[in-house]
C-alpha cells in the first residue's frame, strides 16, 4: 500500500480532505484509523486505478 501512496495524487488527497478528515480522526475502528494514519502521512490520495484489474 506504502507504494500505492509513493505514486498517489495530492491534489486528490486535498480535495477530499475536508470532507474526510473529521469522520476519520473520530473512527474507532483500528483498520481503519491504521490506513488512515498511513494515508494522511504520505498526504496522497490512494490511486485506486492500480488496483483495478482489467484485461
């Protein structure tokens, strides 16, 4: 995932920013505030395209 963030968009990551951060920083789940940890220190958004799998 580390190299998925390495190559991420932070023009991506910024725009959803504000809508995201509040319900991210209050999550109680730990996967999820683990990722969340993880994504907010690199500050990219994940480019989901990479893991798309088409022929």
């Amino acid at each position: 995932m580390e190299h998925g963030l390495a190559q991420g968009l932070s023009e991506r990551y910024l725009d959803q920013l504000i809508m995201t951060t509040a319900a991210l920083d209050t999550s109680v789940n730990e996967h999820v505030r683990a990722l969340w940890t993880l994504i907010h220190r690199h500050g990219r958004a994940l480019p989901q395209e990479l893991y798309l799998n088409i022929p």
